[in-house]
C-alpha cells in the first residue's frame, strides 16, 4: 500500500500552492505539533500546563497539529474540538486542526506513553495482540479505534509502536507487540489497514508509526525521556531486526513516522560509524536512511520535547537533546530539520523558527518543504468536505459490542504459564463453585456460586500482582515509567509462600513488561500472565468460560543475573529462561455441549 489518496492525484502540488499562499508566520505554525489539555468547559483564552492559551497558539502562531492529553468524556469532547476547529477555520491558514492522541483503549495511565480507556471501549494492552499473534483481531480493533477518534474529532493516531521488546528491563513494552520482528510487522500491517483503510482520506486516522529506528534495545533497559536513559546499544549487531516493521510500515502506507529520543552508541552501517546523537537529530538515520534508502515520503514527526527545558506540574523535564545537550534551542531546532524532520512534538515557540529564518540558520525552501507534507496530510484526511463520511455518535460511546469484544480479547490473550504443583494436579480452570480467599480481585467479580473465605478455610486464593518495577519520581513522567528491576520484593515472596501453604494458590501477573518469577514458581499451583484484564475477563479465563489462548510475547528471564548479562538488541537472550518466548500451557476446557 502507498500513500494513496481518495482526493485527486495532485494533492502534492495542491499542498505547495496552500503553502505558497500562506505569510511567514503561517508557515512556521505548521512545523509545531504541541500538546493540549481539554475538559468539557474548556476556555481558549486559559493558559495551560504546557504552555499558552489554545487561542493563542491558533491564531497568532498558526499551528494546527495538537496532542491531547486528558480530554473529557467522548460526548463532550466533540463539541470542544468543534469550537475549537471553527476558531481555525476562520483565522490565519483556515487549515482545520488535526488532533492527534496517544493509545485510550487500554488500562495503563501514563500521559507521555499511553491514557486509559474512559468513555471507550477497554481492550488489552497491544502487547496482548502480540501474545495471540491474531491479524483479523487487530485490524478490527484498529477500525473501532479509527471510528472511536473520529466520533471524537480526533484524526492522527501517535502509535501504533512497533519497537521489540528485546531488552527486558524497558518500560515501554506494554505498548509494542512483542519481541519478534515479522510478528510485530504482520500485526503492525494489520494495525494500519483497520486505522488508515485501503488509502490515507477522508474516513482515515492517520498512523504515526514509532519509534524509529526500533527503541527496545535501551542500555540496562532505561528509559531515554531521561538522560541517564539516553543510550541505545547494539552489542549483538541485530539493528536490521529493529529496522524490520519500519520496512512493513513503508509499504504499508504509514502516514507518519516518528524517531526515538535515545541515541545510538557504537553503531555502524555499511562501514560507518553513525554519529552518537539523539535519532531525530541524527541526518544519517532520518535523511539518508528512513528518506533516501527506504523511501519514506511521509511526516517525520519528532517525539516530544527535544528543544526547550521545561517544568511540568511542578517536576523538572528538560530537553531530550541527547548528543547536543550543549546547542541553544535555536540550534536544536535547525539540527531537526536539518536531519529530517518536518514538525517539532511538544513544541510550540513559533517566533524562534521566525527568527532562525530571519538569520539565515535555517533555509526557508527546508521550512516550506515541511509545511508541504504537513498541508498534504491535512488535505488527505479534509476528503471531500461535501459528503462528509458517517461516524458513530460519540454520546453511544462506548458501543456494547465493543466492550465485549475487548473483554473477549482481555481473556483470550492470558497466558497459563504453570498449573498442577505441589499435589494440586490441573488447578485450572476452576469449573465449579469455589470458596476463594481473594487479593487484588473485587468479589463482586466472582461467578455466580461462589464464596469469599479466609486463607485457611478457602479452597483457593486468588491473588493478582503487577509486575514489579523500582518507583522513581523526580522529573515529569517519572513516576509512570517502569524501569528497574524485575525482582519481587523478598517480603512479597515470603507472603505468598506462607499463603500457599494454606491453600492452592493462583497467581495472576500483569505482564506490562517481563517479570522474575523463579521463586514463586516454586510454591505457587498456578501461575497466569494477562496483559490488561478487568477483574472479570480475568476470572472468565480462569474458569473456562473463555479459553486463555495467549504465548508469551517475550521471555522470562530465570534471574536479574542472566537480564544483566543479555544482549539488549537480541531478542530470547537471556541465559535459561524460566519461561522462553512463545511459552504456554494448554488448558483442557470441559464440552457444555449436551
């Protein structure tokens, strides 16, 4: 699939004339994609946490790309966008706004990675898709996203990630499809036919495709918003594994890419060292790679925040300009471009670009060359303003066959990693009613017969963990990531095991990136991994209402020893895992059928 398009088959040169026709300033706004908060009263004329007034940034500076952060429910959300797009369509450009979100189908809330499901339906976590390796389900779960956002007035996806999840202490993972690089290009192929359909227009969600070139191989598996995370390493030479959906992404039709913050330490190709910057800065990856060797002629979208410092809600987030910490803003800026990149995330400075312009430090045909691809894709997804295409009203969001298909996906991708230990042969599924001791699981969700009991007097305990992380919290987004260690607690441990001395105990892990689990496989009857499930889905799989089909999209390593000893570019490297990728346990359902 290329870059086709349902408008007529000049929109190229339709996007120079706008550009050709617009003042400086106008031109300029174009290159900025910054983030907004919105609630349902929301006033333009109030300044925000990221910066100034929605009106300002409008009509003076003429930017029309922005990041939602929180929104209010679908229903108020749409008129709020209404309003807003009728201010753009009558100020500056008159080019209407394309909003663009992070993922909100799932559970996880982080505001720089992903939001939780509110007003939508729930589905897992994409590394969930991963573990079921099921391209249908993920091309209509991409439709109902596509037709979801569109209800909301919400045109350009910030996903879908398709970085692999080979270096297990990352803290991304939950939001990638798995470590395999043709199983993530499948899905991803899948992913962006179900977003954008057969040609980027009208009925379009535009796909932003990240984080290029591949952002899973992190050194110790830090996270590069931070600068102790800033390094990216390839010591078993797989660079090409990483490259792999990004290939898929191209020939797919992807309407957007966007390069990764880490920059990339000891790295060659064909000969050459690649210069140890941040990739969006980087003209050998951005231009002479992702443009010229593989032919992409979309957006290049930068992720958020590589030029100013900032404090956000109070918490320290300076620049993510790794590599050339030492260059001014404005200088950041035309290393950006200069590399490839046509529009600025999380930034919003207009008048420093107009500036930069003014002094000769950034060429205005690299400016007006941006601003095309930006008017273009606008133009793309404008379609024929005149038969406008139907969408769902956002008032009969969530729609009840959506969440039923998202709780169906919720159990379906649980993986059953052990059952039967220690005298208890098959635990699973528990097909009759049960007296169960419960922790993190509400009672209310148990099946009908059921009953609530203490340890010693339960037949069994239920208990559901998260996988362990090392808490952080001094800059912005901080708190959110987790990183760190893969260990429980040795206090956690030593609890579990005195309750399963009581009673057959099923552990239930959320596998939001891999988990140690060595010791707890010891004791535990049995051991599940689910990759976002309500109380509910969790339980249907369980039981056998619903049989848990998913395969470990990953690998869990037998101890932090054998992590730290791994290649972070490899994907199954670490040495004996406890359960290698692809891993699961079938569990044989008793017939209903009579």
């Amino acid at each position: 699939m290329t870059l086709e398009t349902s408008l007529a088959p000049d929109v190229r040169r339709r996007a120079q004339e706008v550009v050709a026709g617009l003042r400086g300033a106008e031109v300029a706004g174009l290159l900025f994609h910054p983030i907004v908060v919105l609630d349902a009263d929301h006033d333009p004329d109030a300044s925000s946490p990221f910066g100034p007034s929605t009106r300002e940034l409008i009509v003076e500076r003429g930017i029309r790309h922005f990041c939602l952060a929180t929104i209010p429910s679908p229903a108020q959300t749409a008129p709020v966008i209404g309003r807003l797009q009728e201010i753009a369509t009558s100020h500056g450009s008159r080019l209407p706004i394309v909003f663009s979100t992070d993922p909100r189908h799932s559970f996880l809330q982080n505001m720089g990675a992903t939001h939780r499901a509110e007003g939508v339906s729930q589905w897992p976590e994409p590394i969930a898709f991963g573990a079921l390796d099921d391209p249908d389900l993920v091309r209509e779960f991409a439709r109902i996203v596509r037709d979801d956002y569109r209800a909301m007035g919400i045109r350009m996806a910030l996903h879908p990630q398709v970085d692999l999840t080979t270096e297990p202490r990352w803290a991304r993972q939950a939001q990638s499809f798995g470590a395999d690089p043709a199983l993530t290009s499948r899905l991803l192929a899948a992913f962006l036919e179900g977003l954008q359909g057969p040609a980027l227009g009208a009925e379009s969600v535009a796909a932003t495709v990240k984080h290029f070139p591949g952002g899973g191989p992190q050194k110790d598996g830090e996270d590069p918003h931070f600068a102790y995370g800033r390094e990216q390493v390839y010591p078993g030479g797989r660079f090409e594994d990483h490259l792999l959906p990004f290939r898929t992404a191209i020939s797919s039709g992807a309407a957007a890419i966007m390069p990764y913050y880490g920059m990339p330490v000891g790295l060659t190709r064909n000969g050459q060292a690649v210069e140890e910057v941040g990739f969006a800065f980087n003209r050998a990856l951005i231009t002479d790679l992702l443009r010229d060797e593989l032919g992409f002629e979309g957006l290049v979208l930068s992720d958020f925040g590589l030029v100013h410092d900032a404090v956000v809600f109070g918490k320290p987030f300076p620049a993510r300009a790794w590599g050339v910490e030492h260059l001014d803003p404005g200088s950041r800026i035309a290393r950006l471009l200069s590399a490839g990149v046509d529009q600025l995330g999380g930034e919003s400075d207009t008048a420093l670009l107009l500036s930069l312009l003014e002094e000769g430090r950034v060429s205005l045909e690299r400016v007006q060359d941006a601003a095309v691809r930006v008017v273009e894709l606008n133009l793309r997804l404008t379609g024929d303003a005149g038969n406008p295409p139907s969408t769902p009203d956002p008032a009969d969001l969530p729609l009840r066959e959506h969440v039923e298909l998202g709780m169906l996906a919720q159990s379906r991708s649980i993986t059953v990693l052990q059952n039967g230990l220690l005298g208890y042969q098959e635990a699973l599924p528990l097909d009759r009613p049960l007296s169960a001791y419960l922790r993190g699981i509400d009672p209310s969700a148990l099946p009908d017969g059921w009953s609530v009991a203490e340890p010693a007097q339960a037949d069994v305990a239920i208990v559901r963990l998260a996988a362990p992380f090392e808490p952080r919290d001094h800059f912005f987004l901080e708190s959110g990531m987790e990183q760190g260690s893969l260990e429980f607690a040795p206090a956690v441990v030593d609890e579990l095991r005195r309750l399963a001395a009581q009673t057959a105990l099923i552990i239930a892990v959320t596998l939001s990136r891999p988990a140690i689990l060595t010791q707890i496989a010891e004791f535990a009857t049995a051991i599940i991994a689910d990759y976002g499930a309500s109380d509910e889905a969790l339980l249907d799989a369980l039981t056998g209402v619903v049989t848990p089909e998913g395969r470990l999209p990953f690998e869990l390593p037998r101890s932090m020893a054998a992590v730290a000893a791994s290649r972070p570019d490899v994907a199954g490297d670490t040495h004996d895992p406890l359960y290698p990728a692809g891993w699961r346990v079938t569990l044989e359902i008793p017939s209903t059928s009579e």
